[in-house]
C-alpha cells in the first residue's frame, strides 16, 4: 500500500541552503590557504544532514566530520569517493570492521583504538586510514601529550595511512582567553612529531581567531549554520534558519480566564489568544514562556502561560481584527527573532536550540535557480 503523506504540518523549519553555501564560502576565504571541512554531527546540528552535505559538496567542500559511525553511513548517498568522512568520536571495537569496508576515517582517541585499528590493517593487509586526536588541555578526547609523544610516526605509519592530526580548543568562543595560545603550543609540540600530516585546531570559533590557529584544516559547525562565534565580532555570516508555526485556533477570553497549565496567566483584560502547533516536543523550551514571544508581520505576539508538549498560547489582542487567522503561520525564529535571541531568552547556546529541534517539523530547503543565484551575486 502506498504510504500517504500528510499535506500540512503545524510548523516548518526553513533552511536555507543558499545561505548555508554563502557562509562556507566564506568561511573558505577567511581561512585560506587552510582548508574548511564541514562539520555535519548530530544531523548537521537538527537541520537535515544529507541535504545539507549534498548542498556543501556541490558547492566544492569535500570533508565532513561526523561524531558517530552511524551519522558517517546516513551519508553514503550523497558522498563520492573524493570526499572524506572523519569521525570525530573515535570507534569502538565493534565498530571498527564497518568503517573500514566504508573507507570512512575514524578519529583514534587512545592507545587502545590506534593498537586495535592497526591490528586491523595488518589482519586486512593493506592500510587503513585514520586520524589522531590529542587532548590538549581540555580533557575531553585524545591522546594524553605524553601518550602522543609516544606514538612515533613510524610507529603509525606502516599500517596507518594518518590524514589528519588534530586537537580543540576548550575556550574558542573567548579570544582573549589565555588557554587558546597554551592549548596551540602543546598541540604544536605534537604535530611537529609528525611532519607532513595536516594538522587542525579550529572550530568555528577559532576560525575567527587569528591565522595562527587555522593551521591546514579547519572544522566548521556552527558557523556554517549561520551563528557567529562571538557576537562581538563583525562576520559576513548569513543565518540558515526560520522556524514557524501554525495558529491552529483563535478564541476571545474574558477578563479572569485562565490560560493554559496551572493558569500561570489570568486575563486582565478581555483578549484575543491564539493557539500555536508547536511546543516542547518541537524544542521550544518551556523557560521561553517567562520572555518569549512569536512574530507576525513585524508585530511581537507574547507567549501567555505555560509552553505545552504540542502547543503553546500567544497574545494577539493588539493585532489589527482579521490579520492573522487560524491557519496563519508565525515566526518563532527568523528575522524578527533570532536564534541566538531565543537561545539568550532560555539561558542556552544556539547550538542547544538547533539540536533540539526535534523531528516534527517540515523541513524546506530553500535553493534558488541558477539564473537568480547569479542575479544576487550570491557566489562572487
Ligand atoms: C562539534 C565539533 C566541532 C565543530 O564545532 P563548532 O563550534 O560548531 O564549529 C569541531 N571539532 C570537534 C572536535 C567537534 O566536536
């Protein structure tokens, strides 16, 4: 039987793909000569990873970091064999026999990964490709100094085909911050151990560090999602996200009414509220209810009461009668609000909003024809 699909959703989350590309190729002019590989994890931080590498690759990017095996294999379909899969959180052993047959290049965290991948090699008798990853100083992933300074070249090299090696950085965000240039001169006595390999430190926010911490690679996420690293920084970077909502009921309440859960809002005054399909299932956190609010035509609609698992209620009271209508879609983020807004008004970081978005919405990807990509100029 064929499946039906639903003609409407209650919201649609728009990326912009066009966008996206913008922000990568710039993203590629601030950090050449060093390359900018794409940091898709966690289904390219909720927006949809396959669209999202199809749209990267053809606009020339051909290194993608995942954090999982499984994200690398969601990803078959849109890669070619120019293109390199790396996957930032290492293997464990049960892992280890799939990524090899993919040709994918799993980042070796340990001692015991780098023993047991290059026991693979010889059992398979050709090498096998891998990265290195050092723990710099933030004690998170990698090999300890003292362990990398272990592990010779030669010790790697004839069965390990090592493309890359890399470290990260704990405090990006802050370029002030004293770690950066410690966590830099650690690694950098690592790499030089190991000549030839390209080396990489730079997550979006050291992209906008200096030079000194681009190295050969840099690793891009959120940046190319459309998020500065700092917001003090002036950046070129275009956002890639709008998420809207349907009003799926409008009523009038009378002055006294509760509105919603516990009736954290009463009307004061006679008001006009409309229902809106989405909710914290749709990662629209319940603190947002406190300042929150949606957009409609430049107008700010307070959310009233609490936010719903499906559902959450805005003010509409001083919109001109008629406007908006049941079946009218407000914005949530987009121009009138910003994603790095909403992430400020429930205490979090952008990358938390985007990751949370759940899988209920629409996903459109917006992709303009030649003609009118070339028309706006969008690639010179
Ligand atoms: C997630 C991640 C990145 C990307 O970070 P952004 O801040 O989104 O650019 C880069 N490198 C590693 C190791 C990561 O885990």
């Amino acid at each position: 039987m064929a499946r039906s699909t639903c003609p409407t959703t209650a919201s649609r989350l728009i990326v912009d793909l066009d966008a996206l590309c913008r922000n990568y190729a710039s993203l590629c002019r601030k950090l050449a000569p060093a390359a900018c590989g794409a940091v898709v994890k966690a289904n390219a931080y909720g927006l949809g990873a396959v669209p999202v590498v199809e749209a990267l690759r053809a606009a020339g990017c051909r290194l993608f970091f995942t954090a999982h095996l499984a994200e690398a294999l969601d990803l078959m379909s849109v890669v070619d064999p120019t293109c390199q899969i790396v996957i930032l959180n290492g293997l464990d052993p049960d892992c280890e026999a799939v990524c090899a047959e993919h040709g994918f290049v799993p980042v070796l965290n340990s001692m015991a990964q780098i023993e047991r991948w290059r026991a693979l090699a010889i059992a398979r008798g050709r090498r096998l490709p891998a990265a290195l990853q050092v723990d710099s100083g933030m004690s998170r992933l990698g090999l300890t100094i003292d362990d990398a300074r272990a592990v010779s070249t030669t010790a790697i090299g004839d069965h390990i085909d090592l493309r890359l090696i890399l470290t990260h950085l704990a405090c990006a965000d802050d370029p002030d911050h004293e770690e950066n240039r410690a966590q830099r001169a650690r690694f950098e006595e690592i790499t030089r151990l190991f000549p030839g390999i390209p080396a990489s430190i730079a997550n979006s926010g050291a992209a906008f560090l200096t030079p000194e911490f681009h190295l050969d690679i840099a690793r891009c996420g959120i940046a190319l999602y459309g998020v500065a690293p700092t917001l003090a920084q002036p950046s070129e970077l275009r956002s890639v996200v709008r998420l809207d909502a349907r009003v799926i009921q409008i009523r009038e309440i009378e002055v006294g009414t509760g509105i919603g859960y516990g009736f954290d809002h009463i009307a004061r005054r006679p008001m006009r509220i409309a229902t809106v399909g989405i909710g914290y299932a749709d990662g629209i956190s319940r603190r947002f209810a406190l300042s929150g609010a949606a957009w409609y035509q430049q107008h700010r609609l307070p959310l009233v009461g609490r936010i719903s698992m499906d559902s959450l209620a805005i003010d509409i009271s001083d919109l001109p009668d008629g406007l908006l209508a049941e079946g009218g879609f407000v914005e949530l983020i987009g121009p009138c609000q910003s994603l790095e807004a909403m992430a400020d008004a429930v205490g979090t970081i952008p990358y938390e909003i985007l990751t949370g978005l759940g899988r209920r919405h629409e996903r459109l990807y917006v992709q303009n024809h030649r003609s009118e990509r070339h028309a706006a100029g969008a690639w010179s």
